[in-house]
C-alpha cells in the first residue's frame, strides 16, 4: 500500500530558503566542476596558457628581448587574459549545454531559485580561471616573469585578472543560454577573442602596428587591462593606467551581468 504524505506549506517554505539555496548552489557548482573535470576541461584550462605562451614566446623572445626588456614579463599578462577568453567560450558552452539538454527546465519545475544555476555556473567558471591563471604563471615564472612589487599588487593582478575572467563569463554565459546549438556559442566568441587577442598591446607595442589601427590596438579593453598587469607585475604602475583597465572590467562586468540577470529570470 502506497501512503502519500502531505509536505504542506511549512516543507515549501524550507525547501526554498536560503540554507536551500545554498546547498542547491554547492550542488550544482559542483556538478558543473565534476562535470570539467570528467571532460578534461579542467586540464585543458590548466594547459591553455602554457601552449598560448609558447606559440607567441619562442618566435618573438628574440626580437624583443633584443632591446633589452623581458618578453615573458610584457607577454604573459596578455596570455592570462587569453586563457580568460577562453574559460569564458567555455562559460558559453556549457550554459547553452544546460539550456540545450532541458536541465534549465528542469531546475525552473523545482523550488530552485532563479539565480542559483546562473550562480552556480559562475563558480564552476572562476574555478577554471584560477586553473588557468596558476597554468599562465607557472609557464611565465619558468621562462623569467617575476612579481617585482609586494603583495598590494601581487593581489591587485590576480583581483584584476578574475575580474575580467568573471566579465567575460557573464557575457558567454548570456548567449549561450539563448543559443540554438552548444558548437555554434563557441564558433561565434572565437572570433572576437582572436579580433581582441592578436590585435592588442599585449603581444607588441602599439607602435608595431600600421598607423590606421594602432588607436584601436592602444584603447580597447585587452590591451588596456594587460597594461595594467603588466604595470603591476613590474611593481610600478600609473593609477590611471589601473582605473582605465577597472574602468572597463567593471563595465563590462556591469553589463553582461545585468544581462545575465535578466535572462535567468524572465522565465520565473
């Protein structure tokens, strides 16, 4: 015989609390990292920036390091930023996964709130982007890059780093929950983060690109945050140099989130 029980309203209200929420979101963040680390993405965040390093490091070191300068201390922060992108293209990925599979309909049937999966989501992501930032310093302590100032700015580099890490993420996050195909997410954000990649002070002073584009490569987001980086790793950096870059870390975290936000919560 088969008894049904009556939860009533007072096993509601518990089941949607904040202790709820919170276990919810610890469930689902590690649902996502499991999942990382059963697909290897875990170690591909972990490699990305040592293979990155090494495409740009071994044919240009030379060239540069003949004026004198370090090309692992004024390439690796544009390197971290790429592997940022690239957790972001992750980011897409597996949101337009969840979105894809039925699993966002799912958690939207049950007494999940709205923000928790999103949330969730985004833990698994910085989870990744500390993987990739630890890869990015490892590759650049091995071939010379050094923190020259003290801890201010040691923690100032990391703060920034997952910060813009955080921006993107919100952003990919966004489009692969309204993406029609999980492979399409990624084909579409490669092309901007090769456009904000190879085209930026990252990899070479501004004065190495022709003239028309040089305004371009000086001033927009990445090249403006690997100057920062680069300054605070060297111990010695201008505040503007760091307002501009927070200026639009913070924007583009401003936003995407808001964007994010929304679109995890139109539904409810």
């Amino acid at each position: 015989m088969t008894t049904l029980v009556d939860r009533g309203p007072a096993a509601t209200k518990l089941s949607t609390g904040p202790a709820s929420a919170v276990r919810q979101w610890l469930a689902l963040s590690g649902r996502s990292i499991a999942g990382g680390v059963r697909d290897g993405d875990l170690l591909f965040s972990a490699f990305t920036p040592v293979v990155f390093f090494v495409c740009f490091y071994v044919p240009l070191h030379e060239m540069f390091e003949f004026t004198g300068e370090s090309y692992s201390q004024y390439l690796l922060p544009v390197i971290v930023l790429q592997s940022m992108l690239f957790t972001a293209m992750s980011a897409g990925e597996r949101a337009a996964g969840d979105a894809l599979s039925g699993m966002g309909t799912r958690l939207r049937a049950m007494p999940v709130p709205a923000l928790v999966p999103m949330f969730a989501r985004m833990s698994a992501n910085i989870t990744r982007a500390v993987i990739s930032l630890a890869g990015g310093l490892a590759i650049g302590y091995a071939t010379g890059f050094r923190f020259h100032g003290d801890a201010t700015f040691v923690l100032g580099f990391i703060g920034i780093a997952l910060l813009f890490a955080l921006a993107m993420a919100f952003g990919a996050d966004a489009l692969g929950s309204v993406a029609k195909a999980r492979e399409a997410t990624g084909q579409l954000l490669l092309v901007p983060q090769l456009l904000l990649t190879m085209v930026s002070t990252g990899i070479i002073p501004a004065e190495g690109f022709p003239d028309w584009i040089q305004p371009f490569a000086r001033y927009q987001p990445v090249s403006q945050v690997a100057d920062a980086l680069r300054g605070l790793a060297n111990g010695a950096v201008p505040g503007s140099t760091v307002a501009s870059a927070l200026a639009w870390t913070v924007g583009l975290l401003v936003a995407f989130g808001a964007v994010a936000l929304r679109l995890s919560t139109k539904e409810r």
